[in-house]
C-alpha cells in the first residue's frame, strides 16, 4: 500500500514546487509528524508556519467538533456567531485603531483584499514591496513578492515596484556590513519616486522578511517606513502572517516595533492549521473602502468552521501563556544556535526573534559565499535522524534554515533537535571533505 500511494503522488499530483519528501505522511500530534513508515520526526517548520500550538490541539479538535455539531458553511452573506466572536476577539488582540477584520482563508487572499482597501481608500494603485518578500500566490499578492522566481507566467500587475530588502548580513546594495543604515529604504524610495505614475497606494511588508531568508530589519526602520508612507499618502500594510500572535515573543511584530499599520493581514498562526486568514483595518479606512464599493465576496469568507478554531487558538495562547514561552524558549533556542555557531565556522548568522530564527551557512566567514550543498546535504541528514527544517534561499542572496517550532516545543525536544542539527552537520561536513579531498 505504501510503493502505492508513493507511486499514486508520481503519477496523480501535479507538482507545485518548493521541497517534497520521498515520504508519504500519516498523522502530526504536538511538535512530531509521522511519516508512512511510522517514523516520529520533530517538526521544527511548525507544519508551513501554522501549527504555532502544535499538531492537532486539543483545543482545535474541540473546535472541529463543535463546528460539526453546528455549522461548518454558510451563505456568504449570512455571518456566522463565531465569525462576530472572533472579530471581538481579534480586536482585543490587535493595536488601536485597527478594529474591523473581514475573515478569509490563504494568507494570499488576506493580502489581496488589503492591497483593494488601499487602492480604493488612496485612488492609487501603486505598491511597493521590500526585496525578498513573499505575500502570496495569487495576483495582486504575486505581484508583490520578490522571494522567488515569477517567470514565465506573464506579466505581473503593472504598478508594482520592489525597494531593496534590509539586510545587514548580506547589503543587497553593498553598501553596509553587519548594521543596515537603510540607505537602502533611502535609494529604493528615490527610485520609486522616480518611476511613480502618480498613484501611490500602499508599502506592504513583512516586519521579518521570513521566506527571503528571516531577515530582522534594523531598529528604526519601520517608523521611517511608515512616515514615508505618510508623505506619500500611501497606506502602509504589515503582512504578520508568520510574525502575529506570539511566534516572535510579543503578540504582533506591530506592538513589538510601536508602529501600527494602517492595514495588517494575519494568516498561518491565525487558523493554528486550519485555513484561516484576515485582514484587518481601522473603522475610517473600512468606511471610505465601503462608501467606495468594496467587495470580497468569496465562498469560503466568513465561513464559521475555521472562525471556531481561530478562537480556539487565541484563548489557548492566552491561556497558556505561548506569547511568553515563544520569548523563553526562543531565547533557549538562540543560545543553542549561537552555540553552534561558535564551533562552526560554516554557521555566518545567527538571527531573528522570539521562535522564528534563521542560521545562515556560507563557505567562510570573511567572504560569506553561500553554502549550499551544505545546506542541502544537512538538511537531509537531519530528516534521517529525525528532525524537520527547511532552507529558505538557495540563491546568491543566501542559503538559510528557517527554525520555527511550534510555541508549545519543550526544552527536551529542542535539545533533541539541537544534538541532530549537530551531528548532521558534522557528518555533513565530514562527508563534503571527503568528496573533495
Ligand atoms: C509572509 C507571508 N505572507 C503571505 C503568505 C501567503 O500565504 P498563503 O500561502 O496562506 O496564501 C505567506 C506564505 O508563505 C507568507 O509567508
């Protein structure tokens, strides 16, 4: 039955890219997924960034079951009980002014929708996007993701403009080593002051560049964001899709960085699994985007099986204090990285916040040339002894792990990871040497 469900996904499922494992897959429970042989392996990429209080939840299954008890769909135009809980829900959580949310599934349509609140609230439709970002699949969302390759599908929506992403690691203006002084905002800006048609309409961001490889702008860098979205009277987007409700230590990267977006979409950590997204604004944005004919009318928006489980997964962070642990065993986490990194001349970088770090790896120290066959190799190595992680760029920009385990991880089990990562990587490299030697 396995070789035939194995070969099933050669001959049936189209491929749609990024890593896929020789493995099927049969059951996830806290941080361990099984795969079809029933091997336990941790799962440090917290399923795709979503299951941030781990695999199947107690708290989820209630939901699930609740919702099947009463209402899993409605009529779009029929808002569901749990749909109005959650949007009280989701306004106690997020910063003032920011108060009204419009519930949808993918972390793309949140994106599109908020990219048509500020093109209607503006008049304008240009976007900027910072380098590196990853908003989505779909069209609006596409077209303001610089992450990964879009070629071949036609052009992208016109008015997209892409500013240099801040990374100090690796200055993709090399101009800064180590400390970004953002003359890349500065020089990106200028540009597209330059290009501008004349309708500007929204900067939209992720506060930690996560998909270009966790890249943590520097202190400061928002707040000069957001006042030259201001001068522009452009609208300013935070996509917190991996950074909200605790996976960085603090409940949105917004609270954290005492700037508040005039729109903010939340995603992944939002449905704990279950497709669950939102876009969120202040009463007058909605207002002007309502009096000028907003409409998101999809199948699934405001559907009441994944509201139910959303509020299952905010009251389980609340009662559980995730926010905090995410801080305590991030800080567990990052010193065990940092660990590493002093025995490892490969590891370049340590960085990012709270349960979201990135390791970059590089040939050496002085040069950072990108390590990717080492990359590729432990990455494999550690999924044969037992431990889930994927690298974010394969490109001259950087080959970087992404490490994010749910919040719930324990000591134990990051200890557990930490010794694999370790012996993978020595065996890896081990195994390099010997191929070139
Ligand atoms: C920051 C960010 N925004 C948006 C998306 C798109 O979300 P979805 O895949 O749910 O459409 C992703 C997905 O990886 C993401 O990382």
């Amino acid at each position: 039955m396995r070789n035939l469900r194995r070969q099933a996904v050669r001959d049936h499922l189209i491929r749609y890219g990024g890593d896929s494992f020789p493995h099927l897959f049969r059951s996830a429970s806290g941080t361990i997924v099984v795969d079809d042989t029933g091997r336990a392996v941790l799962d440090f990429t917290s399923g795709q960034m979503c299951a941030t209080i781990g695999h199947n939840h107690p708290a989820i299954k209630e939901a699930i079951r609740k919702s099947a008890d009463t209402a899993m769909h409605m009529f779009s135009g029929m808002i569901p009980e749990a749909v109005a809980d959650l949007a009280i829900k989701l306004a106690e959580w997020v910063p003032e002014p920011l108060s009204k949310s419009l519930m949808v599934n993918t972390g793309s349509e949140s994106n599109e929708a908020a990219l048509r609140i500020a093109k209607l609230a503006t008049g304008g439709y240009e976007v900027v996007a910072l380098g590196g970002s990853w908003h989505g699949t779909t069209g609006a969302s596409a077209a303001a993701s610089f992450a990964s390759d879009r070629r071949g599908y036609g052009p992208k929506v016109p008015g997209n403009h892409a500013i240099p992403e801040p990374n100090a690691y690796r200055c993709p203006i090399e101009h800064c080593r180590d400390h970004c002084d953002m003359t890349c905002m500065k020089v990106g800006l200028k540009m597209f002051d330059m290009a501008s048609d004349g309708a500007p309409a929204a900067v939209i961001a992720e506060p930690i560049i996560s998909a270009g490889g966790v890249i943590v702008p520097p202190k400061g860098y928002f707040t000069a964001l957001a006042e030259a979205c201001r001068s522009r009277g452009m609208l300013l987007i935070f996509d917190e899709a991996q950074t909200a409700f605790g996976r960085i230590g603090h409940r949105f990267a917004a609270t954290q960085l005492g700037v508040t977006p005039d729109i903010m979409t939340v995603s992944k950590t939002l449905g704990g699994g279950l497709p669950l997204a939102a876009t969120i604004t202040s009463d007058p944005i909605e207002d002007v985007a309502h009096q000028r004919g907003f409409s998101f009318y999809t199948s699934h928006v405001s559907d009441p099986l994944p509201a139910m489980a959303g509020l299952a997964v905010l009251q389980t962070i609340e009662r559980d204090g995730l926010v905090e642990r995410a801080k305590e065993m991030g800080t567990y986490l990052e010193q065990a990285l940092s660990g590493l990194q002093q025995r490892y001349e490969v590891i370049g970088d340590v960085r990012g916040q709270g349960l979201l770090l990135g390791v970059e790896l590089v040939k050496d120290r002085e040069s950072r040339e990108p390590f990717h066959t080492l990359g590729a190799r432990t990455t494999e190595r550690c999924f044969e002894l037992g431990l889930s992680m994927n690298i974010r760029r394969r490109t001259e920009r950087g080959s970087v792990w992404r490490i994010a385990p749910p919040l719930t991880v324990s000591r134990a089990e990051i200890d557990r990871g930490v010794t694999i990562l370790d012996q993978a990587l020595r065996e890896s490299l081990d195994s390099l040497a010997g191929e070139t030697s």
